[in-house]
C-alpha cells in the first residue's frame, strides 16, 4: 500500500502534470501506477527504477499499459548508478543526453 499517495502525486505533479518524472524506488509500483494514470493524461513519462530484480519485474506486469504505450520505462539499477543508467537509455533510444527530469519521488520507508 503506498504511503501518503493521494498527497504525494498532487504535490510532485501540480506544476508540471506531463513532464518527466523518475520514481527510485519502483517496489510494488503504487506510487508509479498513480502518478502514470495523471502522466499520461498529459503526455507525460516515469522513470521507474529498483535494485531489486524480482520487485523490478513485478512492478513491470503491473505497469505493462504504461511501458507499451511509451509513458513508462523500466530500469534496473541502484542509486548510485542511476545517472549512467539514465544516460544509457537516452542513448539507446536516440534523446542524446540524459532525461531532464521535473521531480524524483524515493520512497525511503521501511521495507518488508
């Protein structure tokens, strides 16, 4: 169940409801799927990170909507290797340079 949800995606997302966002701690992606439901909306995207492989895949069949249709990209990695994680995929599909990005949500609670 995520946490403070409602009033963390009216927060992060009131000034830009279709820019680009990257989530560092995918987990079970509930923070992700309501941030995508206003994202793309707006012609928006997330970024959806975690270390994690298994959450990481999880989280993915649950956001498959979103990652086909372009609003979503999934990646593996932690912290600290986020920023050339971000480059490489920028790379990879032809935007040249890192996503600039408009807020970045860490969940940083207790895990179970």
């Amino acid at each position: 169940v995520p946490v403070l949800c409602e009033q963390t995606i009216q927060l992060l997302l009131a000034d830009k409801p279709g820019g680009t966002f990257l989530d560092c701690t995918l987990g079970g992606g509930g923070h992700a799927i309501a941030m995508l439901q206003v994202l793309k909306e707006n012609g928006g995207h997330l970024y959806c990170a975690d270390r994690d492989p298994d959450a990481l895949a999880s989280a993915g069949a649950r956001l498959e909507d979103f990652t086909a249709s372009g609003h979503a990209t999934l990646l593996h990695s932690n912290f600290a290797s986020l920023p050339s994680v971000l480059r490489a995929t920028a790379a990879a599909t032809a935007q040249g340079s890192a996503p600039f990005l408009d807020g970045i949500l860490l969940d940083l609670g207790v895990s179970s």
